[in-house]
C-alpha cells in the first residue's frame, strides 16, 4: 500500500462566472510509489501537475474543481491504494463561505510544548469538531454555541466551514538555527563576521533540505495514526485535508524576526540564501505553484533612490502564471504574493508582509500601486449580483495593537540582530512601531477610502501576537451612521502556539493590557482603539484559540447581512464563546 509523504492539503484557488469552485490538493508520496489516481465523488479526477521532485520524493497538486449549485453540498474524496477518505463543502453559488481563521502552528522555542495547559492539538481537535460531526470523539458533549449550528450544517450532513484561512506561521523553520551545526557555529561569531559569513555550495544544499523537508515532517508527523484509523488524530493535517486553505506567510515561515533585522544583517550572504530557499518552498507547500514557475527577485536598478529599504522589480504574474490554469489570482506587477479572491458578497484581500519588508518598510511601492488598484475596480455595492458587502483584510501583524512605546526605546539601544531572541524583532514587526506608523496610516485610508467609494464594510483579520483580541480604527469627523467609517479588527492567534503563560509573560500581558486602554490618535480625525473583549472585562485575553466568520444570510439580502465573528478560547477544562456582529453598511439618511 502507498505511504503519503504529505497532504492531501487543499488550496482555494479562486471561483469563476461559471459557478466553478476550485480547489487542488497537494500530495507527496515517495518515488518508488509511483502517481496515485484521486477519485472525487466516485470519478477519478485529471492526471496531477509534478510540483517538486526532491530527495527521493515528489510532489503533485490534483484539481478538485467542483460547480456549485443553488445549495451548498459536501464532496468526498480519496486516494486510490491509499487509506482514508476526506470531504469538503462546496457552497451555493453566490453565497458568502463560511471560514475558519488561524495562525501561529507551532512552537518558536520547541521548550513551549511545556507551557501548555492541555495537548498540543486541543485547539485543532475542537476546530475540527466544530466543523465535522463525524470525526468527533465517543461521548462529545456540544455547548449552547455549538447546537445553534447543527440544525443548518450537520443536521442536513454538511461541513460548517467552507474555507480554512491561516494567516501567518503556518511553519517554524526556527529550529534551523539549532539543527544545523554551521548555523550552530555562526551564531557565536563576532557579528562583523557573521555579515560576511560565506554560504558555500555544501551548506546551501543542507539549506534547501531542511526547507523542503521540514514541511512533511510538520504537517504530517510521522507518528500520526495511519489514515482510516478508526480513531483519527484531529491535527492540523487533517484540519488542512477537509477545508481548502487560504495561506499567506509571515515570519516563523522563514525564520523568526525575517524583514526586521538591520539594513547589514538582511542582506548578509547566509540570510539571503535563508530567504532564498524559504520562499521557493513556502510558494510550493503552502502556495501549490510549480517550483519551475517562481522568478527570482532582482533588485531594481532603474532609479536611485535613497533608502535601505528593499526595491524589487515588479513581476509580471499574469504572464508568469498563464500555463498554470490553478494559478492564484496574485496582483500583477508586485514583486510579493498579495492576491484577492472575490468570495459572493465578500471580498478577500491577502496581504504578503514579509517577501519587502525592512525595519521603515512593509509593502514596497509597487505593491502599494497594485493594492490600491485592485480595491479601486472592486465591485460595490451598487453593483447588483456582483455587489461586495463586505472586504475582509488579511494582515498577519494586527494594524491595531497596543502600542508600546517604551518597550521600543528600550529595545532599540540593544540592536535587534540576534536570530535566537525574538524581542527587538517583533517590536519592529509591529504595524504600531514608529517606523511604520505612517505606512499604517496609509493603509487604514486606503481601507476607508475602498469603504467609501464602494459603501461596503471593512474588518480586518490578524494574528501574531498570542493574544485574542478586538480593535477597531475610525474616523471621528463623520455620522455615527456612516459605519463605513469604523473598521473592526479580529486579531486569532495561536491555534498551537502557547499564549501569554510563563512569569514573565503574564507581566508582559498586565502591561499589555493597561497600554490598551488609551486610544492611539493616528491623525486629526482618525482614531484606533483597542476594545474590551467580548464577554470579557479586559483587552486582550491570554489564550489560545481560533475564529470562525461568518455572513447573516445568504449573498444578495437585501441591505446586506451581518458578519458574525466567534472566537473559541482554550480553557483547562472546556472552550469559551465570544460572539461579535458588525452591521452591514449603513449611511445617514440624505
């Protein structure tokens, strides 16, 4: 019997006018196995696209494409010579998917398994169990919560999620640094030595290795249950095997600080090859593109200018991604990965934070023109069947945070180059940060202005910092009925990851939760705030937890529909609710 080396991962890839809902898998099986055939809904699909062969292994991505019809429906699918069988749900044409939202899928330090207060997949065992009643365990006992979506969803057999969003770290390739004895060994160097460290050919090659195999190593352990166990293990694997993923990268899915260290230590020969190696495999693994379709970032030559920030050429997606007809919709002429998926009344912007990043710099010129170009052609609400309700924002750093300003000054006078201590670095990460806080503001315009112009909502969906938490950024010098105005942030972070536990941390929490009270004066009208957590008597709450997202009714209700957003919490014993609703747009009478 075939051995899966990885997968099956699904991977939205966009919808089309012809009710076409695509979704492809990724599948690694050893060489020696040969192609496995995949069955969808009893007929066999296509032949799949080689994506990688590396190191004896190979890499395919299936098209699951399936048309959607007035009703949602749950497809099956399998493996032939292969144990298991897996489902997704499909959902009516024109109607809002219903999503789940995480991030932060392992451990920046591997000590962090000892902070936490129940088993590593607790939080994936009850995102799963939210989503499927048919992997839940003997005696599952459902909450208040739960039983208000069984009548809609498992009592008619369906899947409560049709998209799994997963909005940063969704590897961490930290461990690098202690695997690799030559790693190891430049970390003692004498920093002047460490920016001129050579990368030879050999070390290069064990770079490649760990950033190709470290994905099946993470996202399919090999101590898993075998596939049709009676008895599954309810992980990320599974997780990413029943519910086409919505990935973007942040960080941990290079190394830890990536685009926040010194103008020097960025572009040093080993942090290169790092970056290098990290964004071929993270447009493989988590982007599903053949490896022989990725350009290479150039550096532009065209202007000078006067900056240390990176300034790529912008790559011309469209032509690059033509012969893939499962390409992602990436924004043409950006050198990172931004793309948008319209999604019936919802529009999914995903931003790539990491590929220009630099200590004054999160999105290079020429993503910025492809952004706003992009939310300027979006549909709005007058726009009949094609209307956008509302636009949902990926950011991995949360746009509205507690800003921390001490802890900055503090933080700048030790440097923020050393890879094993991550304190400097997420300081500079934030969107908060000094010398982001005008590329901030530019952003919550942009936001607000796409918010106007086309009379939709804007919210934004973050993770990162450990927390659960709800902040909203607005203008003050409008109608309180012009909710266009106000955009809320939902911040979901970690789904493995421990929260704020350890002495330390939990001192950093109580400051973290004092700073939050005061709202952060962005401009002379313009306003962010962080709000109590719902359910809550503080700002930001110290657990681990997911989000689900969810519209009202079905796309085209007249006036719009509600997003309802619920955080499930980590306790020691059970799982807490914390419910949001934001309206649909509204505008003060004329």
């Amino acid at each position: 019997m075939a051995k899966l080396i990885l997968g099956p991962v699904l991977s939205y890839r966009g919808g089309g006018a012809d009710g076409a809902w695509r979704v492809s898998a990724l599948v690694g099986v050893d060489d020696k196995t040969g192609v496995p055939s995949l069955n969808l809904d009893g007929r066999a699909v296509k032949p799949p696209v080689l994506l990688l062969q590396y190191g004896g292994r190979s890499y395919f991505r299936y098209d699951l494409t399936c048309k959607q019809g007035q009703e949602e429906r749950r497809v099956d699918y399998h493996l032939e010579g292969i144990d298991g069988q897996w489902s997704f749900t499909v959902p009516g044409k024109g109607h809002a998917p219903r999503m789940a939202y995480v991030s932060c899928n392992g451990f920046s330090d591997p000590s962090g398994i000892r902070k936490l207060i129940r088993a590593e997949n607790a939080v994936w065992e009850d995102l799963l169990c939210n989503h499927d009643r048919t992997v839940r365990p003997p005696g599952y006992e459902l909450d208040k919560e739960q039983l208000w979506h069984e009548a809609r969803t498992h009592d008619k057999g369906r899947q409560r999620f049709h998209l799994l969003l997963m909005g940063g770290d969704q590897i961490y390739f930290d461990s690098i640094w202690e695997d690799l004895k030559e790693l190891k060994g430049w970390i003692g160097l004498p920093r002047d030595e460490q920016l001129v460290f050579p990368v030879s050919a050999a070390l290069d090659r064990k770079i490649e290795a760990y950033y190709m195999q470290l994905y099946s190593s993470r996202w399919l352990p090999a101590e898993r249950y075998a596939w049709g166990s009676h008895d599954p293990t309810l992980d990320a694997a599974l997780a990413m095997a029943s519910m086409p993923t919505v990935m973007m990268w942040d960080d941990h899915d290079i190394f830890d600080g990536w685009g926040s260290y010194s103008v020097e230590m960025q572009r040093s020969p080993l942090f290169q090859r790092l970056f290098h190696h990290a964004r071929k495999a993270f447009w493989v693994f988590q982007m599903q593109h053949a490896v022989g379709l990725l350009p290479e970032l150039t550096h532009r030559s065209d202007i000078r200018v006067r900056s240390n920030d990176p300034l790529f050429e912008p790559i011309a997606w469209k032509q690059v991604l033509k012969p893939d007809k499962l390409a992602l919709p990436l924004l043409d002429q950006q050198p990172g990965f931004s793309f948008v998926h319209a999604l019936g009344p919802l529009q999914l912007v995903v931003a790539d934070l990491r590929t220009e990043r630099s200590h004054e710099q999160v999105l290079g010129p020429e993503t910025w023109r492809a952004l706003q170009g992009s939310l300027g052609a979006l549909p709005g609400s007058e726009a009949a069947a094609s209307a956008c309700q509302h636009l949902l924002f990926m950011s991995s750093v949360p746009v509205v945070h507690p800003k921390l300003s001490l802890a900055e000054a503090f933080m700048d006078g030790f440097g923020s180059d050393h890879v094993l201590d991550s304190s400097a670095d997420d300081l500079k990460d934030h969107w908060t940060n000094d010398d982001h806080e005008g590329e901030r503001k530019r952003l919550i315009e942009t936001l607000l202005k796409t918010a106007r112009d086309k009379r939709l909502r804007v919210s934004i969906l973050s993770g990162d910092v450990h927390v659960a938490a709800w902040g909203t950024a607005y203008r003050s010098d409008v109608e309180p009925q012009d909710n266009w105005a106000q955009i809320q942030q939902f911040t979901s972070t970690a789904v493995v990851h421990p929260s704020l536990v350890s002495v330390t941390e939990r001192l950093f929490f109580h400051v973290l939760n004092a700073v939050a009270k005061s709202r952060q004066a962005l401009d002379v009208n313009l306003t962010a705030e962080m709000m109590l957590f719902p359910g809550s008597n503080r700002y930001v709450l110290a657990a681990r937890n997911w989000l689900a997202l969810e519209l009202d009714t079905p796309g085209g209700a007249a006036g719009g529909a509600k997003l309802w957003t619920t955080w499930r919490c980590e306790t020691k014993g059970a799982f807490t609710n914390h419910l949001l609703a934001t309206e649909p747009v509204s505008t003060r009478p004329a």
